[in-house]
C-alpha cells in the first residue's frame, strides 16, 4: 500500500515534541544523554535560547551520489573486473523489490511517511523501552540515519576516515545537528526519495553497500527480484551487519528475520499467507563472492592493471592522486577498453602453452594492436598476478613501459633486447634514402673498429667490433658475428635482412646517416621500455637491438608499416562513463605520418619473405598460407631474448620468450621447455609458434588484405632465392 506523506510539522512544533521528550526524561530521572540528545533545563527562557541555538546550526546537507563500483569493460561489454572501495550499484526505486522496501520501513522505522524526519513518539517509546527493559533501543529515524550515513560518506570521499561517527559514538553535537539536517532534507526530498537515497547507501556487509549489491552478494539475484523472505533477511541486517551476518550466525540471522517478517504482518505490509509461507523458508543463500580489482580479474588481469594505471596516472580524471583514486574505486565508472575478448583468451591460451609447467620461470608474452587506430586487442603473459603454488607470479606487466612519458609507474618489466627484430628500421631508412630493395652490400666485412668513418650529419658514432681492439682495451667487442658461416659475402641487402645477417646490416648502415636512422626509430615510437628515453642509434649495438623494449612498443611500431607509414600512438581505453550517463575524457587514436607509404611498403615486401625463405621459414603453422602477413625474428646476443614480430593489414602482434627474471642476463642455452630440449633459443623456436598459432586463429577476424607492392623503382632486380635455410649453427649467436 503507497502512503501519503502526512503535512510537515514546523519548526516550533517538532522542538516542542523533543523538548517534551526532555520533560519525560527528567520526570523519570534519566538524563536525555541516554538517548544521545541533549539534556536542557526547562524554562521558558532555556526553551527560546536552545531554538535560538538549534537555528543557527547548518541546514544544507550536500547529498552526493555515493560511492558506487566501477567496471571495466572490454569493447563488446564484457566484464573484465571491477573496482570499488566500497561495492555499490545505485538503482532507482522502481528497481528495489517493493518487499525490501516495506521491510525496512517496518523494522527501522515504522513511522516513516508520518513524521517529518524527526520522531518524537519514537524517542519516548525508545526512552520507554530503555528504562522498563534495561536494554537499548534507538530512536533514530530512516532519515536520520540517511544524513549520518551522506556525512560520513562525504568524510571517507575527501580521505577523513578518521572523522567516520557510528551511531555508538555520536556525541550531543552529532545528534543535535543531524537532527535539524533531517528536518532540512525532509523539506528538500520526498520520502521516497529519501528511502531510495537510505536503501542504496547503507552498510550491508563489507562487500555489498547498497541494496542492489547486497541482492547480488547474498542471493545472486538482483534489488527488484527479491522475495519476500530475503528482503526480511536484509532489512533485519543493517541494525548490526556482523552479527546478523548469515554467513557467519545463521541461526541468530534467521530469529532476525522472522522479527521483521512480524513487524511487516503487525503493521499490515503483508497478509497471514505470506507470513506463514515466509517464516518456514530457512536463509537460504546464494552467495555470489563480490571480485574486485585486477587480482580477481575475469580475464586480462595485465591489460586491466595497465588501464588502472592510465586512470591514475592521467591529471584529467584528478588534479591529485587521491582524487584519481576515488574517481576509479569510487566514481561508478563504466570503462570501456580496446580488448577484444575473442583474442585475449587465444593469447592467454598460447603463453601459457609455451612454457608449459615451467619450473624456472621463463617468461612468455603476446600483445596485439590494430594498425590504423592503436587500439590494443590482446596482451597476455604466462604468469599469475597473485601468488600460487608451483605458479610463477609476478605483478609486472611484461608487456608494457615501467613508466610513461611523465615519469610515472606503469608496472611494466621494463621491456626486453628486442635483437634482430630492431633490423627492419635500419633497412626502411635505407630505403628512405632512396636505395635499392635489392642493393648489393659487402657483408663479409666483419670488423668495425673503434674510429670508423661511420656517417652523421649529428652526432658521433660510439663503439666498434674488432677482437683486436677488444685485446688491446681499446673499448671493441668482438668481431661482428653472423649465426651461420656462410654469410659472410657479398649479398642483396633484402636477402641480408630476410634471413637476418648481422653484418648485412652493418654494411647497410655503414652508407647511411645515422642521423636518419635515429629519426626513422624515433618517428616510430621506439624508446627504452625502462624511463621511455629514446634508444640512442649512435650507440652501434643498438643496430642489433641492445636497448630493452617493451613488447607493447614494438608491435605498435611494426604495426605502422602495416598502416603504410602512418603511425597511430597505442590506445586502451574507449570511453568513460559514469552511471549518471556522463562522459569523460577517453584516449583516442592520434595518428600521424611517420614512414612514406613506398619505404612502408618496400619493408612489408621483404619480411613477407622472412616467413617463406628466410628466418623464419621453420616457423610452424605456415601464417602465410592461410593470409597475407610480414615478420621479423629476433634473438638477443645470450638467446635470453627471444621474438617473433608480424603483421598483417589488419592486425600486429609482438611475441617474447625468454629471461624475464634476470633481465635477460641469463644465457638461453642447454635448456628444457615444457619437455624439449633447446641447444640454443632462437625467434623461431618458441616465440615463433606462439606467435604462428595465435594469428592463425584471430587473424581473419581483422582485415588481412594483400600488402600493396612497393613501386618498381625501388626494386632493381629479384633477389637471388635462397634454398630452404637450415637451422641455426648451434654455437654462433642467434640472429
């Protein structure tokens, strides 16, 4: 049955009903303090100073949507995890069972639609009950508890905990101004809208704040399904959350219960029947566990901690960390990612597989990015985020930066030595310069002393290869080395990059500005995955890859060339949104040209051909068979750091194997993976499967059209075809 709200008495009136109260207590002997309400003498003179002082007390109380749960979601919808410092999902009172809402009315406050936020029956058949029974009965309304629990919400918000005041707690001060601040919210709001605003902000339990929560924990249903017996249950809860906790006392939960089932047949909210049938249900729980934060993610629990991150990093969600914080656990966000959960379980399944049960910790890794947007589709490693058993764990994100551009944490590993995977961008410079595709280079030169005549318009070149030097202390490492003897002659520079020939790639840079190099690896979005520094091309190792990147980074680079030059900076996070339908800022695809669509295309020629004929020839399933698509191997110099990256028009992928503990110090050799032994790690090895595997599965679901031809001026003639590469010589450094 609705009823209607009775007319509001004023101010006079209701003071004189307390001041009544007072009278009653002092007549009895009791101080008014039992009830928590000031005691006063009663003259006529103290009667006009106390109104005087009760005038002068604030009146507007600011009522803030309270902290309600965020999610986070990948581009379809689904659930990826949530967030919340207190878990909360606001719903409207057409959305509350109308079970729930009678039930806490007749438990809490059976005068709710007839006094106007101040109960003065109320206080005196507490005052009654408190002296006759020597017990403890409250006398708050709904309302007053609806203003105590705004207050200390706004308190937990600005981060004072410290001044949260329980009902056991509050001093004289406390019930003086939360009752005229009901008496104000009572002129504001109509009483449902004061029910609504109570039901979705009170304390059920520490992981349901609000009924629809508390529905979802307890019951597995929702606020408007509840039953008659549930919402009993849950009305019966909020008197004292930890000792009706049915989990925890079910017996004691339950005597509750029926009190409030009772109270409801008293006050004629329910017929006979209903009581009967309710009464002989038991509890009855469903409890659905409440998940929160990236530690009980659904799924891509390293891509939601780097989406974490981007909120709390990012000054237009806060100006201040804490503000940031309670934006995201307690805004009531919906963040809409990038993911696309038809790959990321794919990924997940593939660095997981790799490893196998992997006792000493080798670490895999797979991030996709769609070219022409940035958005990431995929990021998975093969390691859980929270201690197991016989589980590596690790909460760094293999995948990512350690930090930003700012200088601020990302949770990344720091990035990788990408090896020869860093030989492409050579090569498109070479390109870039106007040079051949199939430009003859001298790679049987193997040494490069310390003073070489390197060439830059900006700098100057450090470093060398010369074991002669390297005797004499002259600061050389080793002459330069190829993973295969025969190499080491003269050859087409598309050859030398295909089948991954480091003095291929000397000599191609030895005609070359190292300025240019430089621009072309910046203007890709290369940079150290440990302080987002630039990778330092002067530095001659750095040709080979020395400089640690981050997964993430590489792909997205690769993935430009498969846009046709144009580079688009990585995304993650689509929209934000909070439950009121408001938008914020999102991250958007900022893309600019980086590489002249003919040198993009001239690159995308050449690693096509790694797959057939070169490197990566012993990579398996054939991804060239079932659509178009360019890679490149690499290996670093102790096989630590294994990769395959690729590409098709559609879809980019970066796939690691190696140290991730050491920081690739320890060397890849002699070992068994998930049973195989392994002479030596190599791209093609297991990088190279997990990479083949994955976009044989997920690649038609993206565009993967053929790759435009580069412009016959750039190609001079074929490229001598190679037979059928063998395996790398098991004692020469991986390519």
């Amino acid at each position: 049955m609705v009823r209607k709200n009775r007319p509001k008495l004023g101010l006079a009136a209701t003071l004189g009903g307390v001041f009544g109260f007072f009278m009653v207590s002092a007549l009895c002997g009791v101080l008014a303090a039992s009830l928590l309400l000031p005691a006063v003498a009663f003259t006529q003179a103290t009667v006009g100073s106390s109104v005087s002082f009760f005038d002068t007390l604030p009146a507007e109380l600011e009522v803030n949507a309270p902290a309600q749960s965020t999610k986070v979601l990948a581009s379809d919808g689904q659930l990826i995890a949530s967030f919340y410092a207190e878990n909360r999902v606001k719903v409207s009172l057409d959305q509350i069972s109308p079970y729930i809402r009678q039930a806490i009315v007749a438990v809490e406050d059976r005068r709710f639609y007839e006094h106007n936020g101040v109960d003065t029956q109320g206080i005196v058949r507490a005052l009654s009950y408190n002296l006759t029974k020597n017990g403890r009965q409250g006398a708050s309304t709904l309302t007053q508890q609806y203003v105590t629990n705004v207050l200390n919400e706004s308190r937990i918000s600005a981060d004072r905990g410290d001044l949260v005041v329980l009902s056991g707690q509050k001093s004289v001060g406390d019930k003086v101004r939360e009752i005229k601040l009901a008496l104000e919210l009572e002129k504001r709001y109509t009483k449902d809208q004061i029910l609504e605003g109570y039901l979705n902000i009170v304390f059920f339990h520490r992981d349901a704040y609000g009924i629809e929560a508390a529905a979802r924990y307890f019951f597995s249903t929702s606020a408007k399904d509840l039953t008659l017996p549930q919402s009993a249950l849950l009305a019966g809860l909020v008197n004292s959350p930890s000792l009706y906790n049915p989990t925890v006392n079910p017996e004691l939960s339950l005597s509750r219960r029926n009190r409030v089932l009772a109270d409801m047949l008293e006050q004629d909210m329910i017929q006979q029947a209903e009581y009967d049938a309710a009464i002989a249900t038991g509890v009855d729980l469903k409890i659905t566990p409440a998940r929160q934060g990236c530690a009980n993610a659904v799924m891509a629990v390293y891509f939601c901690d780097y989406v974490s991150h981007l909120i709390l990093n990012n000054p237009v969600y806060g100006v201040s960390l804490t503000e940031r914080r309670n934006f995201l656990y307690r805004g009531g966000l919906t963040i809409t990612t990038t993911l696309d959960s038809r790959l990321q379980p794919v990924a997940q399944a593939q660095v997981d597989a790799t490893a196998g049960a992997n006792p000493d910790k080798w670490g895999s890794a797979m991030v996709s990015v769609e070219p022409g947007t940035g958005r990431i589709l995929a990021m998975a490693q093969n390691t859980v985020y929270l201690p197991e058993p016989g589980k590596f764990d690790t909460q760094l994100n293999f995948n990512v930066d350690a930090k930003d551009a700012n200088g601020n944490d990302l949770n990344g590993a720091g990035g990788f030595q990408p090896g020869s995977t860093m030989k492409p961008f050579t090569f498109a410079q070479w390109l870039n310069e106007g040079k051949s595709i199939t430009g003859v280079v001298d790679a049987s030169r193997r040494v490069y002393p310390v003073g070489f005549p390197w060439r830059s318009s900006c700098g100057r070149v450090l470093g060398g290869y010369s074991t002669a030097q390297m005797n004499a202390g002259l600061g050389a490492d080793l002459d330069l080395q190829n993973n295969d003897l025969g190499y080491y002659r003269p050859m087409p520079v598309n050859y030398g990059l295909y089948n991954s020939i480091n003095t291929a790639t000397f000599a191609s840079a030895a005609q070359l500005d190292f300025c240019g190099i430089q621009k072309m690896v910046d203007t890709v979005g290369l940079h150290s995955g440990l302080d987002n520094a630039q990778i330092n091309m002067h530095q001659l190792g750095n040709l080979l890859g020395a400089i640690g990147v981050a997964p993430l980074v590489l792909a997205n680079a690769f993935a430009t060339f498969a846009n046709d030059g144009r580079y688009c900076a990585p995304i993650a996070i689509a929209a934000v949104t909070d439950s009121s339908g408001q938008k914020y800022p999102a991250q958007t695809s900022e893309c600019r040209a980086a590489v002249k669509p003919e040198v993009a295309r001239g690159v995308n020629s050449v690693l096509q051909d790694m797959m057939k004929v070169g490197s990566g020839y012993w990579i398996q399933p054939k991804v060239h068979n079932v659509v178009p698509v360019a890679a490149k191997t690499g290996t670093n110099n102790t096989n630590g750091s294994t990769w395959v990256v690729g590409y098709t028009t559609g879809i980019a992928t970066a796939s690691f194997f190696g140290d991730t503990v050491e920081g690739q110090g320890r060397l890849g050799r002699d070992l068994v993976i998930n049973g195989t032994y392994y002479k030596n790690l190599d791209g093609y090895m297991l990088a190279g499967p997990q990479w083949a595997n994955y976009m044989v599965a997920v690649a038609p679901l993206y565009r993967a059209d053929p790759f435009p031809a580069p412009p016959a001026s750039m190609v001079q003639a074929p490229a001598p075809k190679a037979p059928a590469p063998k395996a790398p010589a098991p004692k020469a450094p991986a390519p």
